[in-house]
C-alpha cells in the first residue's frame, strides 16, 4: 500500500477510537443502546476500511498489469533486434570467409 492509503487508514481508526470515547462519555441513552451505536459505528468502518482496501488492491493490480504489458513489449523488440543483429553477424562473417577462401586461392597458386 502507497504510504498515502496507509496515513488514511491510521486516521480512519484514529477518528473512530476517538469517536467511541467521547460516545461514551457524553452518551445520554441506555448502554444497550450505546452498545448498538458502536457496533454500527464499527461496521461502518469495516466497511469503509474494506471499500478502501479494494480499490488499493485494484489500483495495484492495474499497475502491475500494465508492468507486465510494458515488459512484454520491450522483450519481443528486444528479440526482434537481436534477430537482426544476429543476421548481419552472420552476413558478416560469411562475407569474410569467402574474402579468406579468395585470398588462400590466389596463394596456393
């Protein structure tokens, strides 16, 4: 996770712990009924925890995704220049082999 999604995390549980403890000490109902409001409270985290935490997971995986796709390019053109460079050795060397073979004709006669 980037270190913004965890800073915003960190402030989500921080506001929900502050936010249980002024509930609790300014609460004007029955307890039954303070119990309730934390446990939606915590649930509502949960879910905004849990909705942030996807779409960071997403996020990632489209990052990773066009990592990937960008790789692959870069290999096929990387193999396809190789090919070239290999044909031009070749061609090369062919080119000096038949210089050699016409050189050692004319010595040997």
């Amino acid at each position: 996770m980037s270190n913004n999604t965890g800073n915003t995390i960190l402030a989500l549980l921080t506001g929900v712990a502050i936010g249980a403890g002024i509930g609790i000490l300014f609460a004007p109902d029955k307890g039954s009924r303070t119990r309730e409001k934390f446990k939606d409270g915590f649930e509502d985290a949960k879910n905004e925890l849990k909705s942030r935490f996807d779409s960071a997971s997403l996020e990632l995986k489209d990052k990773f995704s066009l990592a990937k796709y960008d790789l692959e390019g870069t290999y096929e053109e990387l193999v396809s220049n190789m090919s070239h460079k290999t044909d031009d050795v070749i061609s090369f060397l062919e080119e000096k082999l038949a210089e050699l073979k016409s050189q050692n004709a004319k010595l040997q006669k």
